[in-house]
C-alpha cells in the first residue's frame, strides 16, 4: 500500500484515507435516506458503524479462507495482520449483511427497509474507496493509453473500471430508489449490480483460478447473484401475503445531483493518474 505520511511507528496509506472518505459519503447518504424513510437516524448511525466493524472482520475472513488459506494455516498469526493487505469486498459484504440481519432482529428494526436505506451509500463508499486501492489488474495484451505502469509493465487499470461502474450503479440506485416495489428491492439491485460489476473487472485481475479463465471471485459473485435473485422473489411474496407497505416516499433528484457522479469521477481518475502515472 501507498504510504502518505508517518508518526512515529504509525503510517497513513492512502487506502485508508480513500476508504474513510467513502465511508463518510456512505454515511451520508445514508442519513438522507433514513429521514426520507422514517427510521431513527441515530439508529441507523449505530448499525452502520457497527456493521463497518463487522465487514472488515468478514473481509479479512473471506480473504484467508478463500484465496490463501494453507499460507495463514501455516502462520495463522499473520491473519491478524491486515494492514499488509488482503481483504475482500465479497466478504465484507457477506460478513456485513449477517451481522446486520442479527442487529435489527435484536433492535427491532425493519432489515429490508434498513438495507434499501444503505444500498446507495454502500457502492457510493466503495466507488470512492477503490480509488485509491493498490490491487492492480493484469499486464496489457495491447498496450492503451490508460494503461498503468507498475514495475516496467504496462497493467490494466482494474480500481478504475470498478470506481466507473460503481459510480454508474449507484447513479441507477439513486435515480430509482422511490420506485422499489417491496422493501429489499433497491438491496437486492445492489447485491446484483455489483456483483455484475465484480465478474466483470475480474477478468482484468489476478486471483485464485479455478476453471478456464474464471476465478474464485467470478463464482462467488455467481453465488450472490443467484441468491439475491432467490431471496428477491421470497421478500416480495411474503410482503405481499402480510400486506406490508412499502416504504416508498418520493425523492427528487436535484439537478446538482447528476453532476456528482461525473465530478467523482474526474476527480478520481485525474487523482489515480496523478499518483501512478500513465503508461507514457
């Protein structure tokens, strides 16, 4: 990881400053969104925060079982170890939606109706924090002018083609968002879309393979998609067999609004470039 400064024994990468940013515009939008809804903003507040906690552990997790887990069985005290690196965002999200699930049971908060308030913010966060992520993608067949140069090779800029798809996601997300037909919706849209998303760039990546040209990051995100598509259709027949309402208040889109996502992503690319350089 990039390091920006240091005190003492204590360094700030610049992953971690891109991953506070978008976790502070996560933040709110999803604060917006929970005062349009109706729910308890200091609530919502604590869920999001805890749930961070939460996504982090089942990144860390995710990332050691699935792409090197004989390595951390061998020194199981380098799990601990994250800022080396090695998180994933498939298991932050699965680790993220468990614990969620378990503390609005225990809250006594509507999860589906919560998970509709986050979904905007959630790809918002993590559009702006893949910016600065260090995790480049594969050497250039052909080499493109937006191509990365990392140690003499000519790389695929892969946080790039997510932050754009990412920002592109969460502008239908938002544009949507007062047009969901059951509480859900707009969470299972987000779990599709990204994980879409995810199979995408993944083959701009270097991960574990584990047939032809797929990874295991491609069939987890298959795996998601089936299950969100699954536990969609659930939802909606249950609400539709109680009878619940859906919580669906109009949100009008400021024109200012539309220029955001555009503006995000100038700046990120012109800062990715900025820090790296281009392949020339």
């Amino acid at each position: 990881m990039k390091p920006i400064f240091s005190i003492g024994h204590f360094t700030i990468y610049l992953f971690g400053i891109t991953i506070m940013l978008g976790m502070l515009a996560g933040l709110w939008i999803m604060t917006r969104e929970a005062k349009r809804k109706g729910l308890e903003q200091q609530h919502m507040l604590d869920l999001a925060l805890y749930t961070i906690f939460a996504g982090i552990i089942g990144a860390r997790l995710y990332y050691v079982v699935a792409f090197n887990f004989e390595y951390y069985m061998r020194n199981p005290l380098e799990i601990l170890m994250i800022q080396q690196g090695g998180l994933s965002i498939q298991g932050a999200l699965i680790g993220g939606a468990l614990f969620g699930y378990w503390y609005t049971k225990k809250k006594e908060i509507p999860f589906w109706r919560a998970a509709d308030t986050f979904a905007p913010g959630i790809i918002l966060g993590q559009a702006i924090g893949r910016i600065g992520c260090d995790v480049f993608g594969i050497p250039m067949k052909n080499i493109y002018p937006w191509g990365i140069n990392i140690n003499n090779q000519i790389l695929h800029p892969a946080q790039m083609y997510e932050m754009l798809l990412d920002l592109i996601l969460f502008g239908y997300l938002w544009r949507n968002r007062d047009r969901i037909q059951y509480d859900g919706q707009l969470f299972i849209k987000y779990i599709v879309g990204f994980s879409m998303n995810r199979f995408v760039v993944e083959f701009f990546r270097t991960n574990p393979i584990i047939f032809g040209p797929f990874s295991i990051a491609h069939l987890t995100s298959v795996g998601i998609i089936a299950i969100a598509f699954i536990a969609g259709k659930i939802i909606k027949r249950k609400q539709e067999n109680l009878q619940i309402d859906v919580a669906n208040e109009t949100a009008a889109v400021r024109n200012g609004e539309y220029i955001l996502i555009p503006a995000i992503a100038a700046v990120g690319i012109w800062f990715y470039y900025f820090i790296h350089g281009t392949s020339y």
